[in-house]
C-alpha cells in the first residue's frame, strides 16, 4: 500500500467515526424527545380525565364542580408508568396542578382549568 492509500484509509476510518458518534448523539436528542412526547400525551388524557371528573355530581363519584379532593387514584390513573412518575401538585376549586418527572430527566407542569388545558412547561 502506498502513502496515499494509507491516508484515504485513515481519513475514511476518521470519518466514519465521526458520523457513528454524530448519530448516537442525534438518537438519544430524539429519544428523549419522544418520551417527552408521550409523557404530554399521559398529561392530556389526565388532565381530560380529570375535566369529566370535575363536572361529575359527588353522588357519581366526582367533583361536583371543584377539582378539590381529586387525586390519581380518584380516576384509576396509575402514578408511575414507564416513562414517568405523575403527581397532583394541587387541586383547589377550579384549578388543577399537574406535574411529571421524567426517568430520563426532564420535569413537566400544566394547570388545568374546567374547560381547559394550559401550556405545558418542560424542563430539561
């Protein structure tokens, strides 16, 4: 082999790993955003749930027009899944505090009111 073959090889091999790490940096910027993802989903059928609940009379087992006294076992929603571990921050009257802790280290929080779902705040 030459010099100049030895150099395109090197170069080659340079390259290729270069873009090898490139990609696993790219996946796991994408993977995480998907979990992200799919955690604001749990969120909105929560919070949703939670929505009905508020507007169930207490003698059906809901809230009769407040969110106080709801928690994640009052609907059957489990706090743990797979991708996070979901809380009820509060539940006053006619405000509803959500929080998410991701295992893959991110934090989101939305209030929810009775005809409404506000914006999401994620921290990573």
């Amino acid at each position: 082999m030459g010099t100049q073959q030895i150099l395109l090889l090197v170069l080659g091999t340079f390259i290729v790993g270069v873009a090898v790490v490139l990609a696993i940096i790219y996946f796991r910027s994408n993977q995480q955003q998907t979990e992200i993802d799919e955690v604001i989903n749990e969120l909105n059928h929560i919070s949703s749930t939670a929505q009905g609940w508020y507007r169930k009379p207490t003698q059906l087992g809901g809230g009769d027009g407040s969110f106080t006294g709801f928690t994640l076992m009052t609907v059957a929603q489990p706090d743990t899944t797979g991708l996070a571990i979901y809380h009820v921050v509060s539940a006053k009257g006619d405000s509803l505090s959500l929080e998410a802790v991701g295992f893959s280290h991110f934090t989101i929080n939305v209030v929810v009111s009775p005809s409404s779902i506000g914006a999401y705040t994620v921290i990573k």
